[in-house]
C-alpha cells in the first residue's frame, strides 16, 4: 500500500488486504472450535478474541503518533513487518500441532444449505455485530472531535481506551458465560448496547459520552466471542469453517449497508443519528433475544458431544 501511485493501486492492494483477513480468520476461528468444546469453547473464544483487541489497541495508539511525525506509510510499513514476523512465529510455535485427519471428520461434503439453516437463528445479531463495528469506527472520531470539541489526539485515546475496555471483557468472557451462560450474558451485553448507545445520540456532556462510550465498548466485545461460541457448538464439525465463512461475510455486509444508511442521517439529521439508529436496531435484537431464540430453545450449553480424532495435539 506504500508505493501506491494513485487511488486505484491503493484500493487493489487494501483488498489485498481484506481478502487476507477474509480467509485467516474463518479458518483460525474455526480450527479453535474443533480444538476446545463446552466451557472450554467460551474461554478459548474470549481469549483468541481480547488478543486480537491487543492488536487493534496496539494499532490505536502507535498509529496516530507514527502518521503524524514519520508520515503515513510509517504505521504500514511497521505493521506490515510486524505481520510478517508474526507468520514466521506462528508457524513455530503450531509446529506439532494436528490438524484433524480429513478422512475423519471431512467423510460428509460441506452442505452450505445446512450451515445456512443451523446459522438462520443467529442472523439479526451477526449483522448487528458488523454493523456496530462500522458505525463506531466511522461516526464515533466526527462525534467527539466535532459534535463535542474533543481534539484528534484525545479522541485518539478515547477509541484506544473503548478497544481496551473490550479487550478485557473478551478476556473475562469464559468466566462471565460460565457464571451467567451464553444466553443471558449476550442478552445483558445487548441491552447495556442500547442504553449507551442512545446516550451516545442524545447526550451533550463530553463526561456522559466518555463513560458511555466506554461501557459500551465493554459490553460490545462480549458479544463477538459469545456469538462465536454459540455459532461453534450449534454446527456440525464438517461445516465449521463454511459457518465461520458466512458470520464474517454477514458481518462485513452488515458493516457496509449500515454504514452506507448512517452516512444519509448523519449529513441529514447530525452525526449522532448513526448511533440511535444503532441503538433502536440494538433493541429489536434484545427482543429477539428473549423470545425468538428462547422459543427456537438455543440453550446456553454445548451440542451433542459428536465424535472426534484423538490426535490434536496442544500446540
């Protein structure tokens, strides 16, 4: 992205990038779900995601004073080196590590239609996912640098102190689901959403919007690895990497049209409007929440125990 000449270049190598990201983190998410089940499933999928919210935080905080003292591609080129190296570790330290044998758990084709039914329950809140992602990350620096008169830098630490309120909910996230279970967690995670989100519309007080922002933070990232672990004990081993395929391709375009309708009401109606739309969309998934997945009977615990090879090895 460094030596792009132009617009184009840029773009074609930032989907470069998406395409990357695309294929790394279904098929990571989806060899920890066939590697932990039970209780053990919530921990590993809050940990794998508070240390992805470490790289988000690192990002934050590095990238802003990089840009502004060694130029814009200073961030890139470092992140850049960083994710090389970051290969090499990783296949170091997965060196012995199994994956299951094909024969085993790949005996049955991928049924996309399969994976799509199992997956039809969780739509609404995979997409609220993408989209609370996208609105926050667009509209949330216009909010506090314009609407509030925060300066970038301040913002800057603001976004970095929401990543790091989420990074230590995912951490906690095993434990909160083993004291409260998946269901009730991400329907208390969902309803704090929107009491914070609609302060974050309506509030004129810097303070309020901090400590609402911040919660808010906190309770949206208990929702990415408790929709993880719902998705990861509900399909069967062969579609596991099909599932996590389409949560993420729901999540990017819950992303892009929510983003798209946000852009319309914050130049029509104020850039705080993305963040009620947020939280009135926020609340039809609270009621969704309770009573369709109630009544569909989605419990909190794992699926079946169903058969697995005995030769994964801990890394």
């Amino acid at each position: 992205m460094t030596l792009s000449r132009n617009y184009l270049m840029l773009v074609a190598f930032f989907i470069g990038v998406r395409i990357g990201t695309s294929a790394y983190h279904p098929v990571g998410i989806s060899w920890i779900s066939s590697t932990f089940t039970g209780r053990n499933l919530d921990r590993a999928m809050g940990k794998q995601s508070a240390f992805g919210d470490i790289g988000v935080l690192a990002a934050f905080i590095s990238t802003g004073f990089l840009a502004q003292y060694l130029g814009w591609q200073a961030p890139l080129l470092l992140w850049g080196f960083v994710n090389l190296a970051a290969v090499g570790i990783g296949l170091s330290i997965s060196r012995g590590t199994s994956e299951p044998a094909p024969l085993q758990l790949e005996e049955e084709r991928v049924s996309w239609l399969e994976t799509i039914g199992r997956l039809r329950a969780f739509m609404p809140v995979i997409i609220l996912g993408g989209m609370a992602w996208g609105v926050t990350l667009g509209y949330a620096p216009s909010l506090f640098n314009h609407k509030l008169g925060i300066s970038m830098s301040g913002t800057g630490i603001i976004l970095s102190c929401w990543v790091a309120a989420g990074t230590v909910s995912s951490f906690l996230y095993g434990r909160i689901s083993d004291l409260l279970g998946r269901h009730l967690t991400i329907t208390i995670a969902y309803i704090i959403i929107v009491i914070t989100t609609l302060t974050l519309g309506l509030s004129g007080s810097s303070y309020l919007t901090i400590a609402a922002f911040v919660i808010y933070g906190m309770a949206l990232f208990v929702t990415y690895p408790a929709i993880l672990s719902f998705v990861g004990a509900t399909v069967d081993d062969k579609n596991r990497t099909a599932a996590f395929s389409l949560v993420s391709t729901i999540q990017i375009l819950g992303n892009l049209v929510f983003a798209f309708i946000s852009g319309f009401l914050s130049d029509a109606y104020g850039i705080n409007t993305p963040f009620l739309l947020l939280g009135g969309t926020t609340l039809l998934s609270v009621i969704y929440l309770t009573f369709v997945l109630r009544l569909k009977r989605i419990t909190a615990g794992p699926a079946p125990p169903r058969s697995r090879p005995k030769d994964i090895v801990a890394g």
